[in-house]
C-alpha cells in the first residue's frame, strides 16, 4: 500500500471523480469545491474515502489530495500531477488504523525537536520555509515542497528564521491515537521542554480496506 500525494488544479465549476481509495485526504490551497453540497473554501481540508464527485467554485479551485491505495493511476487524469509517493507498512494498512489530516505551524526559528511518529506521512509546506534533517542527511523546503517522513526514523525540524513556516500533513496512525498527539520526543530531556510547533487537525478517517 502506499500513500500518494497530487496537486488537482480544477477550472471554474469543473466537476471531478475520484475513484476507490483506502483513505483519502483533501487540502483546498486556492479557490474553493464543494463535495455533496458542502463547500470547502480555501485553507480548509477534509477525509474522505471511496469514489468521490467535487465541484469547483465559480473561481477554480487548486487541491493537495493524498490517496492510500495499492497503485497510483498509470495515467494521471490532465488537471491531475502526482508530487510524491511513500510506502505504507502492511501492518499500518490495516484494520485498526486511521487516516489523519493536520497542519503544523512554526513561528520564526521554531523547532520540532529530535521526535519520531507511529505512523508514516507526506508532508507539504504551505508557506514559510523548513529544513528536515533525518537519516543522516539534510534538505531544505519551499512552499509546494514535499517530503515523506516513515515514521520511525528520527527527525528534526528547523523552520525559517525570519518567517512563519506551515506544512500540511496526510499520515496513517494506530486508533490508539485518534484525537491524541503522534509525535514522542527522542531525548527524555525534550519532553519536558516548551513546544514551538501548534496544530490543526481537520479531520480522521478509518481505513476503508
């Protein structure tokens, strides 16, 4: 299973369907759609899973979208490029698990300490800028930018110095955690430490498998 993140960029009232997934999370970057005559304005995400119909505004719309399925589509649809795509444990794509879609905010200079997850995730920054050190190595974000965390593997984060910095993130998660933080601090030291990050959770959602 993996989980895959596309930039949709929708014309004015285009209507768009998007088939079976196991879960799947919508982030609105421009314009606004509406699914089941729900409107979704910008700024605003939501969870969803199976076969889903959305309608842009009257302006287009521009969408983050992560799908978890066994495949990406061949032939990506033409308002439809694919970013980004991480595997999935079978263990995680299972009964028991959930789909999360959150943002996390930096201030100037904040940092998210040396943490892990339970789950892995794709992350995309919305503004600001980010450098991720994990694995050894280093590399740095824009907006747009994408980068997939697997959950395990110790990570540290190092937001723009002169900027608010903001990324939004799709990841899988035990149902342990439904509501609850995923992040647990490496060092017993840090734990204990004022947080510079702050979060938004816009929705959860059972895997459909």
């Amino acid at each position: 299973m993996h989980l895959h993140l596309f930039e949709d960029t929708l014309t004015d009232g285009q209507t768009v369907s998007f088939g079976e997934t196991a879960g799947r999370a919508i982030y609105v970057t421009a314009g606004e759609v509406s699914l089941n005559g729900v409107v979704h304005p910008r700024d605003e995400g939501f969870v969803t899973d199976g076969p889903v119909t959305l309608v842009a505004g009257a302006e287009g719309a521009s969408l983050w979208r992560w799908d978890l399925s066994e495949d990406a589509p061949v032939d990506a649809p033409h308002h439809s490029a694919r970013k980004l795509s991480g595997e999935v444990p079978a263990n995680l794509a299972a009964p028991g698990h959930f789909l999360r879609l959150d943002s996390v905010s930096f201030p100037p200079a904040g940092t998210a300490m040396l943490h892990t997850h339970q789950g892995p995730g794709i992350r995309c920054l919305r503004e600001g800028g980010i450098r991720i050190d994990t694995g050894g190595s280093s590399a740095a974000f824009g907006p747009g930018g994408a980068w997939f965390e697997s959950g395990p593997d110790p990570v540290f984060a190092q937001a723009d110095h002169a900027l608010e910095s903001r990324f939004i993130r799709a990841m899988v998660l035990p149902d342990a955690l439904r509501g609850k933080s995923s992040i647990h601090y490496v060092n017993a030291e840090d734990r204990a430490k004022p947080k510079s990050q702050t979060y938004r959770n816009f929705g959860e959602i059972g895997l459909n498998l």
